[in-house]
C-alpha cells in the first residue's frame, strides 16, 4: 500500500489543536467539553481554592522550620543584661581579644516586638533602642 493522500476536512467535520501535553491526561478544558462558562469559572475558583490552600501550608512549613532555631527572649522593667559588643564600629585601641559582651543594663522600658531601651546601673540612659536578639540575661 502506498501512502495515504491528502484530503481535505469538510466544512461539517471540525477538529481541535491539542497540544501532546494535554493527549495524556485530560486538561480542563478537554474535560469541561465546550465553552460552558458557569463551570470554567468553577473550575477556575476551584484552582484557585486549592492553590491558596498549598501556599498556606507552604508559607507554616517554612515558619516552622525557620522558628526551630529561634531563639525566644523577653525581658521584662529591671531586668538584668548583657548587650552584643561587636555592634556599630569598633573601636581604635581594642583588637580581637576585647570582650563580646558588656555590660550589666538594666531594661528601662519594653518597646514592644523585642526592642527595648537600656540605662546604666547608675541610672544613665543608653542612647538608642536594643533589639533582643543583641541582648543576653545577667545572672548575677
């Protein structure tokens, strides 16, 4: 046999151009079958639906995993602390061997969101706000 030859479609026969994706399993437009609006639009807030549902569960599974190696701290007024030494620039006579944490504080006022404003033993005032996670508890 020879090869086929070419016929053109009747005007009565239509066919659609799927693309081979779609020849495995069924996309929803080859489900819907045809230009039914009322259930495209289902199927459209339907995915919608289930999209915002795995984004949800996305977005705890990395909360989680970010907030194992956080570490909690809160102080509360009178409050004994440590602050981070290293932060801002350093200064021109110490070297490496100074001390990484100085201090005691006392917490004067908590700010909220972990930020907090710090004064001497004597009752001096520091300046600017600590955030906590540069903070560290004084057991004395």
């Amino acid at each position: 046999m020879g090869p086929k030859a070419y016929r053109p479609m009747n005007s009565d026969q239509s066919s659609e151009a799927i693309i081979p994706v779609e020849v495995g399993d069924p996309s929803p437009r080859r489900t819907i079958g045809g230009n039914d609006e009322e259930a495209e639009q289902d199927l459209t807030d339907e995915v919608r639906s289930i999209a915002h549902v795995r984004e949800l569960a996305l977005k705890q599974r990395i909360s989680l995993r970010y907030n194992r190696g956080v570490v909690p701290r809160e102080f509360m007024p009178d409050d004994l602390v440590l602050r981070r030494n290293n932060i801002g620039a350093p200064t021109p006579r110490e070297g490496k061997l100074t001390p990484n944490w100085e201090g005691p504080y006392r917490i004067k006022a908590a700010i909220g969101k972990g930020a907090y404003n710090l004064e001497r033993l004597n009752g001096a005032e520091i300046p600017r706000t600590w955030n906590a996670a540069n903070l560290r508890r004084y057991y004395a």
